[in-house]
C-alpha cells in the first residue's frame, strides 16, 4: 500500500473484485444452467415417445424407401390396439439404411415413427449429450470448477458414445 493512499482504496478493490468474481460466476452458471434445459428439452421431445410407451402404437418398420431426410415402410404391429399401416415415415440419419427392420413407436395422431429400445432411447437423449459437453467448457472456463466440469464432460461423452455404439 502506498502511504499516501487511504486504506478505504485497497477495501473498494477487494469488494469491486470480489463482486465481478460473484457475477461471473452467476452468468457462468445461469447460462450453464441454460444450455442443460436446452438440452433436456431438445431431447425430451423424441425421448417421450420412446420411454413412455404404455398406451402408444409399438412395432417394427422395414425400411423400403429413403428420399431426402426421411425413410418409409410398412408398419408391423407387435402391442395390441396397434393398427398394421402401408406407410409409416422413420428419420434417416446415419443408422438407418435401406432394407433393415427396425424396432419403433409411432408419435400419437401421425404415421412418424421413433426408434425404441436401448437404442432409441439412446439416440432421443444424444442431445442432452452434446448439451453435458458444452456446458462442461461453460462450467470449467466461466465458474472455473474443473472436477464438476470433468464430471460434465465425461457424462457428455459417455452418453454420446453409447448413442453411436448402440446405433450401429
């Protein structure tokens, strides 16, 4: 401290200091906090259809038809009150191909078809992973907690790459 500066100076640092580091840390959280609604909400909208069964239409679809971002075939019933259908429509992605039979619940008034399963499951939940992983670098650069941020990241990653592996 310099003698000619009063110690009330070095008080008003340490306070305005100490408030940036509080509101850092609260942006940091809030807009981590935002990014994970975000992904549970991006998610929840397919993982319903896919954990809560009970009371949905449930079969296979082979897939006969793939054009532009969606695939067709005709719908097998296997849960009763489920109606056999000429054509149902599954998202094309990666890990649905031409010819393959393919296990799935029918979204209630549409011919949309979800994958079920394990791996359907998995699938409808890979954006709360890529939401874990984001918001990993939020927590451990703006929050700096890098063990919460670790743990983030590895719940991100796990559940990315058990998503991919089931899919294939």
């Amino acid at each position: 401290m310099i003698p000619a500066m009063p110690a009330t100076a070095v008080t008003v640092r340490q306070a305005s200091q100490t408030a940036l580091r509080f509101g850092r840390v609260g942006a940091a959280g809030a807009i981590a906090a935002l990014i994970l609604i975000g992904g549970v909400w991006a998610s929840w909208g397919t993982a319903q259809h896919v954990m809560l069964t009970k009371g949905r239409e449930r079969g296979t679809v082979k897939v006969v038809r793939c054009a532009g971002s969606r695939c067709t075939g005709p719908f097998t019933p296997v849960s009763a009150g489920a109606a056999a259908r000429r054509d149902v429509m599954l998202e094309k992605s990666v890990a649905v191909r031409k010819g393959r039979t393919y296990d799935v619940v029918l979204k209630p008034g549409t011919g949309d078809a979800v994958r079920s399963g394990p791996a359907g499951i998995l699938y409808a939940w890979a954006p709360l992973g890529g939401a874990l992983l984001l918001a990993a670098v939020v927590v451990a650069g703006g929050m700096r907690l890098t063990r919460a941020a670790w743990v983030l990241g590895g719940f991100g990653a796990a559940l990315l790459t058990a998503a991919f592996l089931a899919l294939q």
